[in-house]
C-alpha cells in the first residue's frame, strides 16, 4: 500500500478559513444581485428620493444585468473549475455556466451605473473587486470568468448610466 493512501486530508490554517469565511460572506452578500439592490436602496434612501424612483432605478439597473448574463451564460456554457471540499460547502453551488461571472458583472455594472461622485464610483469599485476576488477565492470561477464580468460589467454600467442620466438623475 502507498503512503500517499493512508494519509489524511491536509485541514485548510485558520487564516486560509477565516479567507475562506469572508470570501463566501462577500459572495453570498453578492448572489442573486442583492448587493446592487442594497446599492440602488441606500442610493436613494441617501437622496431622499421616493419609492417609485428607487423602483424605476433598480429595474433600469436590474433588468438588463440579469438577462445578459442569463443569455451569455447560455451562450458560453463553460463548465465550473472543480472545488475542493472546503470551500465548496461555504456557498450554494453555482448550477449556472462559469462564463461570466455574474456577481462581478453585476457588482461591476451598479458600481459603473450608480455613483454620483468619483468618491462613490471608487467605493463601489473597490467592492466590485472584493466581489470578484470572492469568487476565485471560492474557486466557483476561472481567472478568465472573473475578468469577463469586469469587463462586460464596466460596459454595460457605462450604457446603464447613461440611461440613468437620460431619465433624469435626481
């Protein structure tokens, strides 16, 4: 028998669980837009704006987030990068395509689109990141997954804003 067999699993440090801890913390604050949601919220909760404009915000933000990335995940259809055990039971496992990533497309495109100062915009970009770096760190995406939804998130954030500006940004 090889002494390779007979080993037990190397248990992750305290420090690579407490990374581990925070990155699936950031992620799940992330899942499912709610982070641009939160975004969009305090946006206008911060402005004093009323419910039918924070309504009309979050949709003109929302929308067009969910269905390009629900159509390019179709499109691409990549498989996900293999998890090991304990990091994969910190989060919901992704049962979507790995191209792109959508948290950071999302954060990345609310971070872009609803800022009124640089000062924001930087905050918001910073998160993005920490969004994105969740997602790698979980291992629920490739290097590749990650920079696409930057990319396409800073796009469609630079359309998104000009959307919003159209509609009368208050």
């Amino acid at each position: 028998m090889d002494a390779a067999d007979t080993t037990e699993p190397v248990q992750p440090s305290a420090a690579t669980r407490a990374f581990d801890l925070v990155a699936a913390g950031v992620s799940t604050a992330a899942d499912h837009g709610a982070a641009v949601a939160v975004l969009v919220l305090f946006d206008a909760w911060r402005r004093g704006r009323p419910l039918r404009s924070v309504i009309v915000r979050l949709s003109i933000v929302g929308v067009p987030i969910v269905l390009l990335n629900t159509l390019l995940k179709r499109l691409v259809d990549r498989p996900r990068p293999e998890s090991d055990d304990h990091s994969a039971a910190l989060v919901r496992a992704p049962s979507s395509s790995s191209f792109p990533s959508g948290h950071t497309l999302a954060a990345t495109a609310a971070a872009v689109a609803l800022p009124d100062t640089r000062g924001g915009q930087a905050v918001a970009l910073a998160a993005a990141s920490v969004v994105g770096w969740s997602r790698l760190r979980l291992r629920a995406h490739h290097v590749g997954d990650v920079v696409g939804g930057v990319v396409i998130g800073g796009l469609l954030g630079m359309a998104l804003r000009r959307v919003l500006d159209a509609v009368g940004r208050e």
